[in-house]
C-alpha cells in the first residue's frame, strides 16, 4: 500500500533531466531537472528546477507553481511579463501562450492537471 503522506521533497526521488525542444529555445542552454512525486489520473506533482535561459511555451493542461528559488519572466502572447520570484504562487490556465525565461536558476513546485 503506498504511502498516503508523501512529502514534496527530491531526496529519495530520481530526477528526469531534459532540455526544452530546439525550435523552441529563444536563447541559452536551459536545462529541466524534474522529480515527478506523483501521476495518477491525469494528476502530476513534484519538483521542478531549470538554469537559465529562455524558450516558447504553450500550456494545455492547467497548472499550480509555487517558487521556491530563483526568479523567472513569464510573457504572454501580449507581451504582457511577469516576474516570478521565491514565495510567489500562481495557476496557469491553459491556453497560455508566450515565453518562459529563468533569470537565474528557478526551482518550484507543482501541480499539474491534464
């Protein structure tokens, strides 16, 4: 039986490390190191951290973020940017369209909802 208490921590969880699609790099070497806790119908939660840089992003699926280190600018297709930054909390909706860009290296956590 899994455990029903699971703490939102990376330790004891192996990590996915991957960059974002080439055609959607806008500049630097982002790279993803994610620690999925959790995937059960269409529910994904866990840890997320990215270096630098900056790419296009299109959301389908609606998302909860809370920062934890770090800061990042998230522009909508209006050019409209938000600066994200440690304790900062946000849903995004899907249909968001724009850019994510870390400015320095950006960990949050998550839950995602496809």
């Amino acid at each position: 039986m899994p455990e029903l208490l699971l703490p939102v921590t990376r330790q004891g969880t192996d990590p996915e490390v991957e960059r974002p699609a080439p055609e959607k790099v806008i500049a630097g070497d982002p790279v993803h190191t994610t620690w999925n806790l959790e995937e059960v119908d269409g529910l994904y939660c866990g840890l997320w951290q990215s270096t630098p840089g900056k790419w296009r992003i299109s959301y389908a699926e609606w998302e909860y973020i809370r920062i934890l280190e770090g800061v990042s600018i998230l522009t909508d297709a209006t050019g409209r940017a938000t600066t994200l930054r440690a304790g900062d909390s946000y849903i995004i909706r899907p249909g968001f369209e724009g850019t994510w860009e870390v400015v320095e290296t950006t960990l949050k956590d998550y839950v995602i909802r496809s």
